[in-house]
C-alpha cells in the first residue's frame, strides 16, 4: 500500500530588520559572508497495528542553496547520502528499513553577496511581447492570487510610468508603505491570499511579498516567489536566523532581479540572505515524504536549520554621492527651514537606498525621517526636509542643530544651522522657494473614473481573434469632454456626461507567440487613467513519434525492443498525453497528464507473442489541448517473424486463440 505525504514544513514567520539608522555594525553592512548552513530533519513511521511492514520510505528536500548572481555555492553534503536532480532537490532513500525513527541532514558552505543586479538601461514598460516561457509568472495562485482590486490599484500605482525598473519600484514602494508588518496570530499561523493582505493592509514577510508579487502580475511584469533563511536584528531565536521569503521579477535582456519589500531592498538583497528555492506561488513544501507501508501513519518533524557565519568579508561600498546644504545659515526661534540633499548615483545601473535623517532635539523634523529614493545610471535627485526651529528656547543662548543623512550602504553627509532670538524667522511657506519637486502630473479627478477591461479569453493561439470590452465610468460630478479612449495604438475621442458610463469593444488578434500586454488608457485635461490587459498567445499543442527503432525481423525464441520518441515540438504543453502500442496479440498503453518533456518509451518483446509472417504494429498518440481540443498522430511498423517450426507454428496459434478467448470473455 503506497502512502503519499506532502508537508509545508517551513512557517514564515519572519522578522524584519531594525530601521536603518538603528543598525550599527551588523552583518547587514558587509558586501559578502561566508556562511555554513546545517538543515535537518527527524520523522518517524508509526505503526498502526502489530502486522505492519514498511517496505520503502524517501524523503524529497526541495530546499537547498541555489547558485546565482549573488550566491556561490562551495559545497553540498548530505547525511545520508541522497541523490540530487538541480530540478528537483535532494531524495533520500530507505529500502527495507528496519527503523521507524529516520533522520537527514544537508550541509553546506556557501557565499553571499550584497549586490544589485546590474540594470544598465531603460527597458520599456508595459512590456508588450513578453516571451511565452515566462507566461507562468503571470498567472494567479492559491495564495498569490489576483482580483479586480489590485488590478485597479496596481495600474493606478504604475500609472503612465513606461520605465519598467521605476514601475516595479513604484509598486514595491506603494506595498512598503500601505501594508504593516503584522506578526499576528492569523497571519503567523495561515498563509493568507494577497487579496486579504490589500483589504487588511497587513501581513509578514511571505504574504507581503505575495502582494507585491500579485500587484506585478497584474499589469504584465512577471514575478516569482523566493523561499530561504535571512538575519533579522530583531529575532532572538536561532542567533537571528529564520526563514524569510522575497521576490524576483523578471527583466527582459536582463534575468531575475531580487525585491524584498520586508527588509526595503529594492533590486538588490543583502549578503544575510540566503536563498533556497523559487516558486510560482508563495505555498510550496519544502520536504515531500513517501512511504510505501502497511498498517502504518507517518509523523513528519520540523524542518530545522542553523546558519554559521565562518567569515565576513569588507564592508560595503558606498554606491551613492550625498551633499546637504541648509536654505539658512541663521533662523530665529520658532522658524522654519530646509534641508536640502544632493544624491548622484555615479553608476553605470540603476541604484535605489533608503536615506535616513536622525532626529535632533529641539528641532521638529515635518517630512518623514526615512525616505526612498530610486536613481536612473548617472542621475542626480534632490530631497528636502522641511524643520521647524522649538520656538521656546532660552533667551541669550545660540543653538547649533546639526543634520545628519545617511544611506543604505554607509553614506553619510551632514549639514548644520543656528538659531537665536534675535534672527529672522522664516515662514513655511518661504521653503517652496528653494524646493524643486519632481511633477507628478496628477490629475485629481482621475480617482472620480472608474476603468475596467476584460477579454473573451486570455489565452489564444496564433491568429485567433479575442474580443475585448472595456468600459469607463465617470463617477463624478463634471463632464468629461475631448476623452481620448485608447487600446494600444488604436484610438478614440468621446465625451462622457458626469455619473454616465460607456464601454468599447476591440477584436484583436496575433501572428506572433508569447504574453501581451494591453493598455487601455483615458484621458484628457482633467483624467488619465490605465488598465492593463494581458493576453498569452500560444501555439497549438504539437508532438511528433520520432527515431523508432525495432527489428525488421525476429525468430520465436528472440528477444528484442521497440523503442520510440513522443516529442514536443510545440511551446504549448499537450495535455491527457495517450500513448498505444497495438498489435493482433497485445497491447500496451501510457497516460501522460502533461507533457512538459520528450519522453522514451522501450517495449521489451518476446518472438513468441508474434503471429506467423508479417506483424503489423500501431503506435497511437492522442492528446487535448486546453480548449478540449483532441489531437491523434499515428505511426506504423511491421515485424517479420522468421523460419518459425511446425512446433511453434502450433505454439503461435494456441496464442491466438488463447488471445481471442480471453478478449470474447473479457467483452461479456
């Protein structure tokens, strides 16, 4: 009796990372770590009755170091011994064990990197022609699941942006600063959906990340969960350590670029990661057992681990230029002023930090203290910081407030004022002077509009028409006129009356495989708002019998083999894959649910299953495709049996007669 298990054994109970101007000589500020990471497992095969047997037990660890930009691997051992497929894990085997008590270890040296992925250019966004093997990091999840509120959202977030880097950062930003890190007990106990993590605004690492991941799917950007162990400075357990889960998002021309919204790490991630596996969705096991018993109940243990650091390596590099200056030198008591912050990124690729302003007595800070920047290679930003001088202090006595700044990775700068009583004191409004702010271009009565598109389908092949609706609402109170209504490059002009609703309806269709991205914009002077549409064109499942191979002939006491090929030959996956071998006096038969791969099928024959002279053989394939569709494809070859005796020839025809018996008696 085969039993089958699979445990989510890894809880995410992360913890993130203290603010930045509270760490002071962490392992967050090395650029690399050499770590030994021990992971291990106790479970245990329970009898259930006195007559029980235990014939095989496995145990499948998909979590191991992955090697990547930032992540070299050293070495791999296990205990047992187990096999490795780079695709799957780590499998350990017990064959008759004797044991009900089994144990399992993975050791490993490693070296992480604190490192941004090198995005040395503007790549476009929406991305419009997205290659079809990424299609899979578009699709919604149990957990990382997509609805019409984040869709909504999500394109507001990304609204007229067509720089992909400043897009995904703009939601990553948006996720950072609109949902709490909440280590509640529901969220600690049940991974929740990243629908209930936008209606709660609220969630830790992995249902964060799961948000953030749903919110980039959502307009087109592929994103796929990443499971692993990180250093918090504020968890107590395990010296720190505990697991952790992020993101990466694909980059056309470019590869995974790392996002880890909990730890505010945008593009890069720290060398106090350490990554494990990757997944489409946010709620994958991390150990599969497989138990073939009797009378028996397996008890699965906790995944355990502990993490070493065996070396640090140099401190990291400041990657940005700061300068600060104050619009006054000298205030007076109760005044306002400004401190003005010159970042330049002298990089060739794109840099985001977080800058942190430390807090001085005395003196009110009315901007936030921690703010997040993105720079483009080469360019150059300013931030302010609007202050307001503690209009109380003691007459007689000239205060100095000194301002300091300091960035992710070590920068710092620092500024300086006065204040007297006797100085001049400077309005608020007297700041806007000196402010030069990034225009935004928001459009207030945009919120008033509500847009929405969907199409017939969203998955077609080549050179099928879909039909796509899309319909605006004017929820407010003023007429829009002159609204240029665009799908793509195919456009229109309406006028919309205030609480009135149109729809528009395109047809399109598509000679070019892979995943395109639709914007359906609005706009005029008062409005402009998108909404994108993802549409994955694919191919027709195709396969092919291909390099079948077998004996032209064969004598009665002969063994020999039929040996063939089903191949894909399509980027669509044929699906309920049935393979037939036919012949007069056999037949055999293999179900396939998806045929991701070539597969090779081997059919051991025996001379005295044949019948006298030419054996006609069948091989058979049906499949469907996702629209139900069936498939057939057919190859044939004949066997010749030779020189049979009179003997034999008896022998063959009791076969046939045996054959047809068993199939009048099988069909009563």
């Amino acid at each position: 009796m085969l039993k089958k298990h699979f445990f989510l054994l890894f809880a995410f109970l992360c913890l993130p990372a203290l603010a930045l101007a509270q760490v002071n000589n962490e392992l967050f500020d090395y650029y690399s770590l050499d770590l030994e990471l021990l992971m291990m497992n106790e479970f245990r095969i329970n009898p259930t009755s006195g007559d029980f047997f235990i014939d095989h037990v496995s145990a499948e660890l998909t979590w191991f170091p992955r090697e990547d930009y930032r992540q070299d691997v050293d070495y791999i051992s296990s205990s047992p011994r187990a096999d490795f497929n780079e695709n799957i894990g780590f499998l350990f085997e017990w064959n008759q064990p004797t044991q009900q008590n089994f144990d399992l270890e993975l050791e490993s040296v490693m070296t992480t990197k604190n490192d941004f992925t090198k995005v040395n250019k503007k790549i476009d966004f929406p991305i419009i022609d997205l290659d079809p093997s990424y299609a899979w990091y578009l699709k919604p999840q149990q957990i990382i699941d997509i609805n019409n509120e984040i869709r909504q959202i999500a394109s507001s977030v990304v609204q007229g942006e067509d720089d992909l880097f400043r897009a995904v950062y703009k939601i990553a930003d948006w996720v950072d600063n609109n949902v709490e890190y909440d280590l509640s007990t529901i969220t600690a106990e049940a991974t929740q959906k990243a629908s209930w993590v936008l209606d709660n605004k609220k969630g830790v690492c992995d249902e964060i990340t799961s948000l953030f991941i749903a919110m980039c799917r959502s307009v087109g950007i592929p994103a796929r969960f990443v499971a692993g162990i990180s250093y918090s400075n504020i968890n107590l357990q395990n010296d720190g350590w505990g697991p952790h889960g992020w993101a990466e998002v694909y980059f056309p021309n470019i590869g995974w670029v790392p996002f880890d919204v909990t730890y505010h790490e945008f593009g890069y991630i720290d060398a106090v990661h350490i990554k494990l596996k990757t997944t489409a969705d946010a709620k994958e096991s991390s150990i599969n057992y497989v138990s073939r018993s009797r009378n028996t109940e397996l008890e699965p243990g906790k995944l355990k681990y502990d993490v070493t650091v065996l070396k640090q390596g140099s401190k990291v590099r400041p990657l940005l230029d700061l300068e600060a200056e104050v619009a006054e030198a000298e205030v007076g008591f109760g005044s306002y002023n400004l401190l003005i912050l010159t970042i330049k990124n002298p990089n060739s690729y794109y840099v985001t930090s977080r800058i942190s302003l430390a807090n001085v007595n005395r003196l009110e800070v009315l901007d936030e203290n921690i703010r997040s920047v993105l720079l483009a290679p080469r360019e150059e930003k300013k931030l302010y910081w609007r202050l307001r001088v503690n209009p109380n202090l003691k007459t007689g006595y000239i205060y100095t407030f000194p301002l300091e700044a300091m960035a992710n990775r070590g920068e710092q700068v620092s500024a300086s004022f006065q204040a007297s009583k006797q100085w001049k004191i400077y309005s608020e409004e007297y700041l806007g002077l000196f402010m030069i702010t990034e225009q935004l271009d928001e459009k207030l009565y945009s919120k008033n509009v509500l847009v929405t598109c969907s199409a017939t389908n969203d998955k077609i092949y080549l050179n099928e028409a879909v039909n796509i609706s899309c319909m605006v609402d004017n929820k407010g109170d003023q007429t829009l006129r002159g609204l240029k209504i665009c799908l793509g490059i195919q456009c229109s002009t309406t006028r919309l009356l205030s609480k009135d609703s149109t729809s528009f309806e395109y047809t399109k269709q598509y000679d070019t495989l892979g995943v395109k991205t639709l914007v359906f914009r609005v706009e005029n002077e008062l409005v402009e708002k998108s909404y994108y549409t993802i549409i994955d064109v694919q191919d027709k499942p195709l396969l092919e019998i291909a390099n079948l191979s077998y004996p032209k002939s064969m004598s009665y006491e002969d063994l020999s083999e039929v040996q063939f090929f089903v191949k894909k030959k399509s980027n669509t996956n044929p699906q309920t894959v049935n393979i037939r071998l036919e012949h007069e006096l056999m037949e055999e038969e293999w179900d396939v649910p998806d045929l991701e791969r070539d597969y090779k099928f081997i059919v051991v024959l025996k001379g005295k299953y044949l019948t006298l002279n030419q054996n006609d053989f069948k091989i058979t394939v049906t499949y469907n495709d996702a629209k139900g569709n069936i498939y057939k494809v057919k190859d044939e070859f004949s066997i010749k049996l030779k020189d049979p005796t009179i003997l034999q020839k008896i022998m063959i025809w009791f076969n046939i007669l045996d054959h047809k018996l068993s199939t009048w008696i099988g069909n009563i």
